[in-house]
C-alpha cells in the first residue's frame, strides 16, 4: 500500500460515529489537496473491515454511490443508525460535519 493511500486510511479511520466528512477534506488532512479521487480509491482498496469507510460522502453532503446500490443502502443504513440526520438527501452537514482539533490532528493521525 501506497504512503498517500496510509495516510488516506488513517485520517478516515478518526472520523467518529455520527459525523462524516468529504473526500476532498480527507485529502486536505492527509496532506493531499485537490486528491479526492484518490481518497475513493484508497477506501476501495483497503481490506481493513473496521475503517468507517461509510463516514465519508461527497462534497454536498450525499452519499457517492447511486440511490438504489446496495452500497448506497448500506452507507445510508450505517449512517442512520448512527443518528445522522438527512434533509431529504442530504446530511445535515452543520450538525454532522465533521471538524477535527487541533490535538486530534496532532497526536492521533498514524504517519
């Protein structure tokens, strides 16, 4: 696995249960601006079945993959009974974006 991929994985698997966060701000915390399909592919790849994967979403608050994919309806599953609230389609990102501190970015990230 890829360095980028490493840090990728290690800033999603901080997001905590019942937040989420976009592919581009993953990017941006890992250190990697303007990468977020690279963040897609770095989920894709990972084999780590404790990652919360799930607690990533595009840029407006959806989810990325099609209404109707049983992936779709998974995340959308998992993010519910996580108690994250959707307006309509959307997360209601003022309540459930996730913003991490200082202290987190700091001390916690794995690279």
């Amino acid at each position: 696995m890829s360095e980028s991929y490493k840090k990728i994985l290690s800033v999603v698997s901080l997001i905590p249960a019942s937040y989420v966060a976009s592919y581009g701000q993953i990017a941006d915390l890992a250190g990697m601006p303007n990468c977020s399909r690279m963040v897609s592919k770095a989920l894709k790849s990972s084999n780590n079945k404790s990652l919360p994967w799930h607690r990533v979403v595009n840029s407006q608050g959806k989810i990325a993959f099609k209404p109707g994919d049983p992936l779709f309806v998974l995340q959308l599953n998992l993010l519910q009974e996580e108690g994250v609230e959707f307006k309509g389609k959307k997360i209601n990102l003022d309540k459930h974006r996730w913003q991490p501190s200082l202290d987190t970015l700091l001390y916690k990230l794995n690279y």
